[in-house]
C-alpha cells in the first residue's frame, strides 16, 4: 500500500485546479523542501483508510517531503523534524500534527490533516529541522481551499 502514496500524491497535486500552485519547493543549499496542500477528497478510498486519513472535501492535507540535492538524481529523502502552524486570513491559528511516513522505496513523507471552508485561505508557516544543520529551514506558503 505504501508505495502508492507517491503516486497519489503527485496525482492530486496534478489534478488540483490550481496545479501550477500545488506543487512548490524551496531550495536551501544541499536541500530541497518539496511542499503541497490539497483537499484529503482527491485521495483514493483504499489509500486514505490506509494511512488513516479521512476523506472531505472540507479538510485539506499538507505534504511536505525533504530531499537533499545528489547530483543526476532527483535527490535523497531526509529525516527531519517538521512543525507547522496555519493562520486563516481571519487571524485564526491552528497547529498541524504532522506525522512521517515512510515508503518502502526509502521516500519519507510528513503529512497532517485540517478542517477548511469553501474559499478560505491559510498561510502555513513550515519549520524543517535536519539533523546536523545549525540553522532551521523556515517556508511560508498561501493556499486557498475550494469544498464546493
């Protein structure tokens, strides 16, 4: 079943109206944060049950993915400790329990789930904390979540 999350994943990043937006990362020298929000709706039944998500169209999944950079590779998944907060444009905080999966072909995903409205916009602050790194890596991204 694990397996299938990446490709699950890079299909509802793709198939979002907003597919240019779906998909963003952020590079930090030998790093790279690979980062995506989308309605848990857009994953299969059999994948969500799963991983343990539950499917709606009003609650959103956030998938954050760190790779360090390897030359003629796409990069190699990293452990990390990911912590993120999510603020809606009316000044409403929500901390979003992250958890990681690990695939059996060595990717490694953190994902958390929050309740969204038709329409409404989050700022989601990503704090990622790699083992050896003396300084954070800090992302900041707008998303905004259509239920209807």
């Amino acid at each position: 079943m694990k397996p299938i999350l990446s490709l699950v994943l890079l299909l509802a990043a793709l198939s979002s109206p907003l597919a240019v937006e779906a998909q963003q990362s952020q590079d930090f020298g030998e790093y790279v944060v690979h980062y995506n929000a989308f309605n848990t709706n857009l994953i299969p039944p059999q994948v969500a049950k799963g991983y343990g998500i539950q499917r709606s169209s009003s609650r959103a999944l956030l998938n954050i993915t760190v790779l360090k950079k390897v030359m003629n590779t796409p990069g190699t998944p990293v452990t990390a400790n990911v912590t993120v907060s999510a603020t809606n444009l009316t000044g409403q905080l929500r901390e979003v329990e992250m958890r990681e999966i690990k695939d059996s072909g060595d990717a490694v995903y953190y994902i958390g789930e929050l309740p969204v409205h038709n329409l409404e916009t989050y700022r989601f602050d990503v704090n990622v904390e790699v083992a050896g790194e003396p300084e954070p890596f800090m992302v900041r991204f707008t998303h905004q979540f259509f239920t209807e």
